[in-house]
C-alpha cells in the first residue's frame, strides 16, 4: 500500500468538514411549512425535563422579544414570529446570508400532562420557556 500523501489527505479531510457543517446548518435552520402554507423556517430547539417543570429553549438570533408568539394548541407548543432585517442594512450588498429571516415556526409536541407556562424569558439570543407540570 502506498504512504498517503499528506496534502490529498488534508484536502479531504477539509472538505468533509465542510460537508459536515452544512449538514448541521440545514439541520439547525430548516425551512418548512406553517400549516397557514406561508414559507417558514424552523428554529433549533432543546427540551429538557426535570421533576417540576419542562425547559424548552428556542435559538432565536436576532429576534425581538414583540415580533415572538408563544400558544399551547392541546399537546403541541407553537413558538412562532418573525426575524426581520435590520433597517441599517436593507440596502447593503449581501455577501453571506447563513441565518434565516422572515417568518418561523416550530411546533413541539408536549407530554400528555398538564402544563402551564411559567417563565418566558427571550436573553442572548434564546427563548427560554419553563412550563410547569400541575
């Protein structure tokens, strides 16, 4: 078997990073569909469980607490709003447009117990939404 050639093996060591972190970025950063059929996208989300409560954190970079809805539908926790363009730079050349805008919704299915929302805290770019087990 020949030595591997330290270049070649770099470049596709390289490229398969690449590869992989766009894999994850259209994982994060989903488009979908609202059920109203306007386009969407849909924000990573982490749930966590404790005794007392559910901890659901929604990334939202660069969302206004005002431009950010949250409903329990039956079992289902819609957190919906919109990311807007900073006015500053509507008229500025793009070069890289990695983190979505305009309108999402992210739709989580809740156990079947009752819960009641708690804490509703929008900081560093996170939702952070404590829902209380009754």
């Amino acid at each position: 078997m020949p030595p591997r050639d330290p270049g070649a093996w770099m470049w596709v060591e390289a490229c398969e990073m690449i590869d992989r972190a766009e894999r994850l970025h259209r994982q994060f950063f989903q488009l979908g569909r609202s059920p109203t059929q306007r386009p969407s996208w849909e924000p990573p989300v982490d749930v966590f469980e404790t005794e007392r409560e559910l901890w659901i954190l929604v990334a939202l970079p660069g969302v206004e607490r005002d431009h950010v809805e949250v409903i329990v539908d039956g079992g289902t926790l819609i957190v919906a709003g919109e990311r807007r363009i900073p006015a500053e730079v509507r008229a500025a050349a793009l070069h890289r447009l990695e983190v979505p805008y305009g309108r999402f919704e992210r739709r989580i299915a809740l156990p079947s117990i009752p819960l009641e929302i708690g804490r509703r805290d929008l900081a560093n770019g996170c939702l952070v939404l404590t829902l209380r087990k009754q």
